[in-house]
C-alpha cells in the first residue's frame, strides 16, 4: 500500500508566501528619517527603546524649542512657528526656509543624544 505525501492546502501557501513577501518588503524599506520638515511643521521621532530627556531643537542655528521628555517610539510635533531666538523672534514661514535642524538630549540612561537634519 502507498502513502499518500501531505501537502499544504493552497490557503496555508497563500498565507505563507504572503507573509513572506510582507517580510521583504519591511526588509528592504528605507529606515525613516527621524527629523521631518514638511508643510511647515517640524517632526521629530524618537526612534530608541530609551525615553529622551530635556530634549533642544535648533531650527537654522537661532529658532529653539523643544519638550521635557519624549517617550520611546514618541513624537515630537511642533509648527515651525513655534520656534523663536533667545529675543523672543519667531520663525517665520512666510521670509523664511529650514536649512539645517539640531537635536539634543539626554536618554534615560545617562547618555547623550545628538540628531541634525540638512546642513
């Protein structure tokens, strides 16, 4: 007497291939950039297992905000009207363009952290 070979049923090949698939194309993706400037907002995303503290951004060497802490995985989004000069100066869209980003803060571990976008 023979045996008969198992074979998969095809929904089982279907869902395994596409699974596959799904797993090459998250594979291949190009990782995103952490500072994103787009339609006059500024967003930055902490991409470590670590929540950032005392994070400082720096829009074009003069602009500055920022936030106490941003969790692991959090966003940060802020207009770029928000950001203004040690004199109390805002951003403005409408003269000016976002040449250079720079952000600084400290990881619940102790250790520094150091992002910068264009320039």
């Amino acid at each position: 007497m023979r045996r008969a070979h198992s074979v998969a049923p095809p929904r089982f090949r279907a869902l395994a291939v596409s699974m596959l698939l799904a797993a090459i194309v998250v594979a291949c993706s190009e990782p995103r950039d952490p500072i994103v400037v787009k339609e006059g907002m500024l967003v930055l995303e902490n991409q470590t297992t670590r929540e950032w503290r005392n994070v400082r951004v720096t829009v074009n060497d003069h602009f500055m905000g920022g936030v106490p802490t941003l969790l692991a995985g959090g966003l940060m989004t802020a207009p770029l009207g928000d950001f203004q000069t040690g004199f109390g100066q805002r951003f403005d869209r409408g003269r000016m363009s976002v040449f250079k980003v720079r952000v600084t803060a400290t990881d619940a571990a102790g250790e520094p952290v150091a992002l910068s976008w264009g320039k």
